[in-house]
C-alpha cells in the first residue's frame, strides 16, 4: 500500500505547477522558474556591461576566483571552486594566459600540477572588470534595502550548503 510519500512523489510529478500558484509545489516551482531566469538575466546583462571592455563573465569568474585564492592554486581546485569541467577551464586558461592575464608555473611538489597566477595585467583586467560590475550590480540591486538584500544572502547561503557536499568550492559563505 503507497504512503503519502509515495502519493506525493505521483502528485507531483503529474501535477502542472504554476508559478503563482500556492500549493507547495508551485512555490517551489516558481522559485525555481525565477532563480534560474534571474540568473540567466543578471548574467547576460553583466556580459553586455563588460563586452566593450572585452571581458565577460566567464572571464570575470575565472580570475575573480584566482585572486581570491590565498595562494596560487592548482588548475582543478580552480575549476572545482567555480564549478566547471577541467578542460573548460583549461581552455579559458589557454585564452587568458595568451592574453597575459594569468601565469601557469609549475608546482615545486607536484611535477604534475600547474599553479594559476594573476600577472601584473591580470590584476589590472580584473579591477576594471569590478568597476563595471559594482557599478551593475549597484544600479540593479538599489530597489532592494539592506533587510532585502540579508534576507537573500541568507537563503540563498542555506540553499547552497544544501546543494553542494561542502566543498572547498563554497567555503567562502558564512557558516
């Protein structure tokens, strides 16, 4: 005999949630439905702020998270931390250490193990790419207060750490 799991898991899976709609399941749908476009969104409008410069967010990613490393890091920690396969990665790193943004140099105890650097232009790409950004982020976020913005600080945190295992790729959120 089926519990009400079991029927729940059926309903929903059958069911056509809306995203205006209050039952459980469409709260949850519509939550999804708008996270993913407010992303989608936020990060297409960023691209067009940052292509003049010649820059995108994909290139604001992979060097933001490089500087942030407390030290140069290995090529996967990388990847891991911003959430991408190794040879996308690799092939970002290919463009920007061509451009001579960033500087692969070789692990003294791993032979194996490239360590990622920013050069001198590196650092210089990525504050211009953060005066776009804040100036951005700014201008679209101005609607929401301080209040506003904590309390999506604060879910979105809780549902990162659910999402993920804990890695090393989101220990910079708040405990």
């Amino acid at each position: 005999m089926p519990d009400a799991a079991d029927s729940l898991a059926t309903d929903s899976a059958t069911a056509k949630p809306t995203i205006t709609g209050s039952t459980r399941l469409d709260r949850e749908y519509g939550f999804t439905y708008r996270i993913i476009l407010v992303a989608r969104r936020y990060r297409a409008m960023l691209d067009e702020q940052l292509r003049p410069l010649g820059y995108g967010t994909a290139r604001m990613e992979a060097l933001s998270t490089i500087a942030r490393s407390p030290e140069p890091s290995a090529q996967i920690a990388i990847a891991k931390r911003i959430g991408i396969e190794g040879p996308t990665l690799t092939r970002m790193l290919d463009t920007l250490e061509a451009d001579g943004l960033v500087v692969r140099r070789q692990d003294p105890t791993d032979r194996r193990t490239k360590l990622i650097e920013l050069t001198e232009e590196g650092e210089a790409a990525l504050q211009e790419i953060y005066r776009v950004a804040h100036s951005f982020r700014a201008t679209v976020l101005k609607a929401l207060s301080d209040e506003e913005l904590d309390q999506v600080n604060e879910v979105t945190d809780k549902l990162m750490k659910q999402l993920c295992d804990w890695t090393e790729a989101y220990a910079y959120l708040p405990s």
